[in-house]
C-alpha cells in the first residue's frame, strides 16, 4: 500500500491542534426506521466547511523547511483551494491558487479573504493549471493536489480514526482522497468493515475507472453534489490503486435521491452540500442495506443558501 495506517497516525499527530476533533452524531430517525444504528460523521463542522483541512493541513506540515519558505500553489476554486488557503495562512506559508478569469468574482474574494495571493491565468482550468506548472518548474513552489497525493490521503485518513467501530463506512467519492485515507484506516483496523464510496450518477470519474479498470475521463455534468465533480488524472498515481484495492462496492445516486439526503440532514439541523448528503441518500433510497451500525460521512457545508432553501421547500 502506497499509505500505510502509520501513515494516517502519523498524520494525526501532525495535524493535532490544526483541525477539529468533529462529532459523531446519532441520526434518531434513520436508526428507528432502518432498524440499525446510523451515525454521522459531522466533517461538515471542520474549519472551512470541510474535510480537506486535513489532508492540506497534513502536506504542509510534511515539507522540508526550504519548500515552506517558497510556498505552496494549487489550482481549487472549489473545498481544497479554500482548505490549503487557510492552512498555509494558520501555518505562516505561503500559498497561491491560480484561477482562470471565468471563475466568478465571489469566488476569487473568498480564496483572497482566507490570505492567499490569487493569479488570473487564462480562460481554462487547463490554462490556470498550466501556470501551476510554471509557478512549480520557474518559482520552485510546492504543489499540493486536492487528493492524488500520499500526505493528502493519509490526512483525510484520519477521519478514519475517529469513526470507531461498524459494519459498514459511507464515504462520498470522487477523486479518492477521503474514501482512499478512511479505508486505509478502516480496513487496518477492522478488516470486516464494509467501505462503501457513494457518487451521483453522471460525470463520476472513480466510478467509471473502477469499472473499466484504470483511469478514463468522463463528460462533466452539473449535480447537487458539485464537489463531486472533476477527473481523477489519467496519470493517477495513489488514489486509484487505493479505492479498487479497498472499497468493497460504489454506489451511484441520482439528482433526486442526493436531493432527499440534503432534506433529510436539513430537517436534523445538519446544513450540508450535495456531496455530503449521499450516504444517508443511498440509505434513503434502500441502495444501501444497514446490517449494523452504520458511519456516514458528512464531508462539507459549503452549498449555497439560496439553494439549500428550495430544496428544503420542495415536496417528499
Ligand atoms: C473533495 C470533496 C469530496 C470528495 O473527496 P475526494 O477525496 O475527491 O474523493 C466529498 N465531499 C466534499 C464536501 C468535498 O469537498
């Protein structure tokens, strides 16, 4: 294996103090009604409103004191670009994300609210990713990725550690970094444990490479679950290898059914993304079949709020 459990308590010393310790929480409702024990794994309260503090958080504290002083550069608009902004800024790094112009200017103000420096380049994620490339070859910044990366995983890994014990782990999925880390954790401690990866339906690139058997590409489409999008690389190097080694099943969920997740976390109190809500929607939907206690990992805040409301306003 590529990271190791060693690796993920490695990590958690490192980033001891950084992140939230966030809550387990029991879901009343599901438990009556499924008959099993449901928990959530309420990642949606870590600082910046996911998970991805972590594995940014882990990375920079595992470079050499020479890369720290030229700085850390990404190419996220989207959880990590804000996760690795604040991490760099908490830890007295610096750190630069490129974004293309078209990225909307909201965005470009919360990335530079959290102390990054920002770089407009180009009219493409390709073209912002391109001056990534320059910034890492011309300027001898670090690149830190937003899953396909060994101290990423191993920091997403140790929401693995947190979890305690279960039948089974719904994890969301998309480039692999917090479905690669949990399973590593989870399957080194409790080999019985089913580790579930959940995705929407279209455009999901894990899912797609898992069936044919190495990395594709996939046509992107919109989704409540937008932090489920993007590509895995076709040059994937950690994550891959990781999820079709570990996850024992990938589940796929419709626009409707991730919409009932949000709903149901909503009526709870849990605010959640369409990407967080995808294991209590596959539960809802009878895609997963609890057959004992039973983990969902809510893994980010960070939807809009005008959104948020009408879902919640819509019938079912
Ligand atoms: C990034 C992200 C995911 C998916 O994580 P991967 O490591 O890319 O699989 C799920 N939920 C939220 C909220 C995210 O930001």
């Amino acid at each position: 294996m590529t990271v190791t459990l060693d690796d993920i308590r490695a990590a958690a010393e490192r980033i001891r103090g950084h992140v939230v310790e966030t809550p387990l929480l029991r879901d009343e409702l599901l438990s009556a009604r499924l008959g099993q024990p449901v928990w959530l794994k309420c990642e949606y309260r870590q600082t910046t409103g996911a998970f991805k503090l972590r594995g940014a958080t882990n990375a920079i504290l595992s470079l050499p004191p020479e890369a720290l002083t030229r700085g850390v550069v990404t190419a996220s608009t989207g959880n990590h670009g804000r996760a690795l902004a604040h991490a760099a800024r908490a830890l007295d790094v610096p750190a630069t994300v490129c974004l293309s112009r078209l990225v909307p200017g909201n965005k470009v103000q919360a990335i530079r609210d959290l102390g990054a420096q920002v770089r407009i380049a180009g009219a493409s994620q390709d073209e912002a990713m391109a001056e990534v490339a320059r910034a890492v070859a011309q300027e001898g910044m670090t690149e830190i990725p937003p899953f396909d990366h060994k101290a990423v995983v191993a920091g997403q890994g140790t929401i693995g550690l947190e979890i305690g014990t279960a039948e089974a782990v719904l994890v969301p999925l998309s480039g692999g970094g917090l479905a690669a880390g949990v399973a590593v954790a989870i399957k080194a401690l409790a080999p019985g444990t089913r580790v579930i990866g959940l995705t929407m339906e279209n455009g999901a690139a894990m899912a797609a490479s898992l069936a044919a058997g190495h990395p594709v590409e996939v046509t992107e489409t919109a989704s409540l679950a937008d932090s489920l999008g993007g590509g895995i690389g076709l040059q994937n190097r950690v994550t891959f290898a990781l999820c079709r080694a570990l996850l024992d099943d990938v589940i796929l969920l419709t626009e409707a059914e991730i919409a009932q997740g949000i709903r149901h976390l909503g009526r709870a109190g849990h605010v959640v993304e369409g990407a967080a809500s995808v294991g209590t929607a596959a539960l809802l939907a009878g895609k997963v079949v609890p057959q004992g206690p039973t983990v969902c990992i809510l893994s980010g805040a960070n939807i809009d709020p005008a959104l948020h409301a009408r879902i919640m306003a819509e019938a079912a």
